[in-house]
C-alpha cells in the first residue's frame, strides 16, 4: 500500500489519526514529505499560486483562491486579483499554527453561520467533535441571524425515537453534553452551545444526503424551520425570566451566579430562599396582567427548594403562568426525577468478577461515624482503618479527638497505629488522594463504610446531587479494587426517611421500598433511596 487518501469532504480527525498511526501518512492531497503528524494539513504545490482571504472571525480563518499563473491555468474563473484571472472558492482554511505554508480546510462559507450581532460561527470542527460521541450519527449547526447557536443531532438507530419525554431527553443530553463541552472548550464564547439549544431529529423526518453521503446544511434546517423557530421563541422567553431572576439571586447573595449551577452549592440558604420567594412573588404581584398577579399565590417556598437552578425557576414561572389551573402530579414529578437521578449514576458502572480487614469509613466526625471508629479500632479483626473525612479549615485529627470527648469515647484508640487520617474531596474522580494512596487503597481494602451525606431536611433531590456523586466515586473505587482475592464488600448507612410518609400502621420489609413511597418524602430521603438504587443495581 502506498498511499491511502480521502475525497468528498473532511476526514474526520479522530479517523485520520487512527489511519495515520496503524497505516501511515493518510492525504487529502499528496504529501511526499510523509509527515505523519500533519497529515489534515495540505502544501500547495510549487506551480500554484494561491490567495487567501481573511475572514476576520474569531478562529482566523481565511477564504481559498487560485490566481492564474503561465504554469497553472484556471479552467473557472469567477474573480479578478491585481488585474489577474483568479478563482475564488468558498472553502475556509486555517494557518499552521507553527509550520508556515501548511494549510488546513475546515469548512465551507456556505456552512459559515452569522449571528445577530454580526460574528461568525465555523461550525465544521464543532461538529465533528459532537459526533465522536457514540450516540451521535450526525450534528448541524444553526443559528443564523439569531442571538445564540443550537444544534440539531439524529441519533445512532438504536437511540433513536420519533418522540422524547422530558426524563428521556434530559438524560440524553447528559450523556451527549461531554462531547459538546469538548466542543465548546475549543470554541469563541459566542459560538458555544447550551441545553436548551439542543434539538434531536424525529425519526419520521430524517435528514436529507447528497449522492456524495453528505447533509446539506441549509436544507436539513429548512426541514427542522418549525422546530427551529419554536426553540427560539421559548428560548426568548425564557431568557427574560432568566436575566431577571439571576440578576435578583446575584443581589441576594452578592456575588454572580452559574445559572446551570446547583444555587444552594454557590451559597444559598434557608433565609436566601425566604427573601427569594418574597421578591419572586412581589414582582408577580406587581404585573398589570392579572393572570401574572395571580401567580403569586401559587409559588410556595417548597418550590424553590425543589428547583434548585435559576433555568428550573424559570421553568416553573413560566410553566405556572401557562398552566393556569393545574398544580401537575407532585409524586410522578418526584419519581421522574428520581429515575434520573439513579440511571444517571448507574448507566456507566463498571463491574469485576470477582486475614484481616482494611476498612475505608467516610466521615469518622460525626455521631455514628465516630462510635463505629471506635469499635474497629478496637476490633482485633481489623488490620487497618482509614478515616476518610472532607476538607475543611480545621485539623480533623482534633474534631475526630473532641467527637470522642463529647461521645464518652475511649480518646487513647486514636493513638492506634492502625488508624489513617485522610482529607479528602469524594466529589473528585480519584477522591482528591495522592495516586500512591489511592493505589493503596484500591489494593488493600476489604470493606467500604460510606457514611457521609450531607444533611440539611429543606434541600431538593438535585441539591444532593454531590453526595450521590461521591458514592459514585466509592463504588467505583470498590469495583475497580486490583486485590487478588476479591472485591471489598461495600456498606452504606441509608435513612428510614427512604420510606417517605407510609401511612399509620403499615409495616416494611427490610429490603428497598418502592420509587413511590420515596417520592413523598424530603429531598434527603430521595437522595438516600437514589444511593440504595445504586448501589443494589452495582451489586447485579
């Protein structure tokens, strides 16, 4: 094999470099240099003399011509440059970044997308970073003459449907959004896209192909204008209610705010959320439009706490406003959003067939945590302890030392040479640990306590979302253990608030009760019943 090229559009970068490596050099055009590492990049040949066009846009792209030469004669020629025949072609390129006279093409004018305020989107590279994800078939871009771009994705068949339910999109996008962020991370700031922006094609409307197996931008986002022009349109709306109510929360806790972000993890409170509420419902109450005054009345503080991002308060404004008189189903709205939390955190778990003990226990501080500190350390059963504790401005040696004053508890086991004191983030993938401790860990454990949670009774599901992730993260820990023997047995400390408000006299098993039941209780027993969820679903 001498050669191996591709024609009729861009290689993908991720399928270049897959050749590249196994086969060598891969050409869009012929490189007799070889240069493995540059292969998406193209050098003209000696004879041709070419032009390039800025586009002045943030990625410094530049327009392809061909000026005619006594060497190279145009068979088109659509342009004139300095008095000479040229041919001005519609395809964009971009500069090596170091190597001078390499080119690289990234997309096509045609393609190129102008929003409102006059700057450019390319939206090739993005795109192609979208489809790496295993779900994806195909990503185009839209957003011309609009204040902000979207993207519309079909599906890979096998996920695929003709209609999604709001649980169904929700964690679609999740599982796609890595790719999009990777996207984003490589893109200008005006060019980046978010959630609501995203739309997937109904399977009775597929995308149109060319003979050259390519879609033609412009009319695939004809065919999906409706849809287009609805998602704006929500979109502005939403964008009103969104300004104001994160610029009144900014003011409230006196710092900017991520609107995606979980606002009780950038520092909202029992008393934000009261002043909240009562703003809210003053500026309702405020409104010339009676339908809007009357929405006041129907916003409780509950509420807030159960839409615990300024896009979900936007939600229910908006929501509430068009849906006069219906309060919706509390417990279906709640199980929903159980189910996606827990496929959330069990749909990429990863699983491993399978003397003394080594104990990892979480939060050794608090109540519970330091009586079953106290009993290991004492069991001649148990070869090591370590206690696992978050971060904090104190030394947890001493919080861990006054817990077992306060507790009557003997003070002298903390002089254990078996004890191992660890400050940690569970939240982080590797727990925040240097990687030799973390290797320790995964090699000699036996038995994980997890016995952390963050507990505050007013907090919605969504607020305990850092807690869910950190068993998450302890129960990959468990199942990527490299022991020789087995896999260290996992053990965590739920809440009978799982059970929610069962009726007077019903009595229940000791096994995990139903979505159901765990609907009618507080965000902290939802929260615990998603952990159970997760962890009964890594033991299958």
């Amino acid at each position: 094999m001498k050669c191996i090229t591709s024609s009729g559009g861009s290689l993908a970068e991720g399928v270049g470099n897959i050749l590249a490596n196994w086969f060598g050099s891969v050409m869009e055009a012929y490189n007799p240099n070889n240069d493995l590492h540059n292969w998406a990049y193209i050098k003209f040949a000696w004879n041709v003399k070419t032009t390039f066009i800025p586009q002045n846009d943030c990625e410094n792209t530049y327009k392809l011509a061909f000026v005619e030469t006594e060497d190279h004669k145009l068979l088109v020629i659509n342009w004139e440059f300095n008095g000479k025949p040229a041919y001005r072609t519609e395809d964009l390129v971009i500069k090596h970044p170091s190597e001078l006279g390499l080119w690289k093409c990234v997309g096509h004018l045609d393609d190129q997308i102008v929003l409102l305020n006059g700057k450019k989107t390319n939206p090739g590279p993005m795109e192609e970073e979208i489809v790496k994800s295993p779900f994806v078939q195909h990503a185009i871009m839209f957003g011309q003459e609009r204040n902000q771009t979207g993207v519309l994705i079909e599906l890979h068949e096998a996920a695929a449907k003709s209609h999604f339910t709001k649980d169904e999109r929700t964690t679609l996008i999740e599982q796609i959004w890595p790719y999009i962020e990777q996207a984003n991370q490589a893109s200008p700031i005006h060019s980046q896209l978010d959630k609501p922006t995203i739309l997937f094609v109904d399977l009775a409307h597929p995308l149109p192909w060319t003979p050259k197996g390519t879609i033609p931008h412009l009319v695939a986002i004809k065919l999906y204008t409706q849809d287009i022009d609805r998602m704006y349109a929500c979109l502005e709306k939403d964008l009103g209610v969104v300004d104001k109510l994160s610029k009144c929360i900014a003011n409230i806790l006196g710092r900017d705010i991520d609107v995606e972000g979980d606002l009780f993890q950038q520092g909202m409170d029992s008393l934000t959320v009261t002043i909240l509420h009562r703003t809210i419902c003053g500026a309702l109450h405020l409104s010339e439009d009676p339908h809007i005054q009357a929405l006041s009345g129907k916003i409780n503080q509950q509420m807030v706490f159960s839409r615990p991002t300024v896009w979900q308060l936007t939600e229910l404004v908006i929501q509430k406003s068009i849906k006069e008189n219906e309060n919706g189903d509390l417990v279906a709205e709640a199980v929903e959003a159980i189910n996606t939390m827990i496929n959330k955190y069990i749909s990429s778990l990863k699983y491993q067939m399978g003397g003394k003990e080594c104990i990892l226990l979480t939060r050794t501080t608090g109540a519970l945590g330091s009586h079953l500190l106290a009993q290991l350390l004492a069991s001649d059963q148990v070869e090591k302890v370590w206690a696992v504790n978050r971060k904090t401005g104190n030394d947890n040696r001493n919080r861990q030392h006054a817990s077992f004053q306060d507790k009557l508890l003997d003070t002298s086991l903390l002089s254990s040479h078996k004890l191992i004191f660890l400050d940690t983030d569970l939240e982080q993938p590797n727990l925040d640990l240097q990687q030799e401790m973390f290797d320790e860990i995964r090699s000699a454990a036996t038995i994980i306590i997890h016995n952390a949670w963050q507990v505050n009774f007013n907090l919605s599901l969504q607020s305990f979302e850092p807690s869910i992730r950190g068993l998450r993260n302890l129960l990959d820990l468990a199942l990527a253990s490299t022991s020789r023997t087995s896999l260290p047995r996992f053990v965590f400390t739920s809440s009978i608030s799982v059970a929610g408000f069962i009726g007077p006299g019903e009595r229940l098993s000791e096994i995990s009760v139903k979505p159901e039941n765990a609907a009618t209780s507080m965000g902290y027993g939802q929260s615990k019943f998603v952990g159970e969820k997760v962890c009964l679903f890594s033991i299958n």
